[in-house]
C-alpha cells in the first residue's frame, strides 16, 4: 500500500530567513521557522487560549533563493512540503535527531512590505519577460519546487441544481 508524507502550514516566520551559499554564490539551503497557533476555549475556566507551535523548514535550489530574497520576519507564508528527520552525532558522540520540513512549494501570502518585494508585486525577474496581463500583482506568490505557478479561477462545475428554487418543498 502507498504512503502519504505531506505537510501544510500557513504561519508566520519569527526570524530573517538564514540561508547557506555554494561557492558560485548559488544559494544552497534556506531555512526558516514559522509559527503557527492555535485557539482553543479551555473547559475549566471557558477562557480563549493560544498554544504556539514551532516549525523548521528547509528549502533547496530556486525556492531557497525566492524564499532568502523575498521573506522576512513576520512575513506570513503558506508552505507545502514532507517531514524529514535527519541523524546526527553531537560532540561527545551521542546520536541526536533532528526533525524538519522540507519544503516544496511556497506561497507568500499578505500584502507588500516594503524592503523586500520590488515595485511589481514581487514578481521574480523571469517575469519581466511575460506581458503585465499575465503577471500576478495580488500580493501573492506561488512557488513550486523553485518554479512560479501561474494560477488561473476556473469556473466551479455545474452541479446541475442552479435553477432549481431555495424553497424546499417539504
């Protein structure tokens, strides 16, 4: 039987990405940690509580770079990806694990920041090739693997009740 390793986060990063580089300059890993948060009404006193969770994420190859260049501490983003847990032996020569996601599809999400995104909504500079009508400016941006997705609404299907009456008849 198949197996299913996916993950997704939406959230917001509590630090500048910290991205590592090849010797061509080409960046090789970025990583970052986004917070996500959840909202619960706690049964003994009925009051609203948050619990806060942690999450480190790695992105490779053009997706490093996109992510290292465009989000920034408190950037809230939309991350697709799997769990992965790496083995290590610290100093004295204990085995340690280490737990992360490995991202494979990005998404920034919110509005423009200024510092970070250029002045045509933070498309890439591949995009300057494509004419204006074919660029996103919503202040979303969608990365696949290190390639941009163009995302097209399609009309939602017909499910054949559109002309029938809200009365119901019973």
């Amino acid at each position: 039987m198949a197996s299913v390793n996916k993950v997704i986060l939406v959230g917001n990063l509590g630090a500048d990405p910290e991205t590592r580089y090849k010797d061509s300059g080409e960046a090789m890993v970025t990583n970052i940690r986004i917070a996500t948060t959840d909202r619960y009404k706690d049964k003994s006193s009925g009051e609203m509580k948050e619990l806060t969770e942690w999450h480190r994420i790695a992105f490779f190859g053009k997706l490093a770079e996109v992510s290292s260049q465009y989000l920034r501490k408190g950037s809230q983003v939309y991350v697709e990806g799997r769990i992965r847990t790496r083995k290590w032996q610290d100093q004295s020569g204990q085995d340690r694990y280490s737990t992360e996601i490995v991202g494979e599809l990005m998404q920034m999400l919110g509005t423009r920041q200024s510092g970070g995104l250029s002045d045509d909504g933070g498309n890439t500079s591949r995009d300057a090739s494509r004419p204006r009508s074919q660029r996103s400016n919503d202040g979303e941006h969608d990365y696949r693997g290190g390639e941009r997705q163009q995302t097209q609404e399609s009309p939602a299907p017909s499910n054949g009740f559109d002309d029938m009456d809200d009365d119901i008849p019973f």
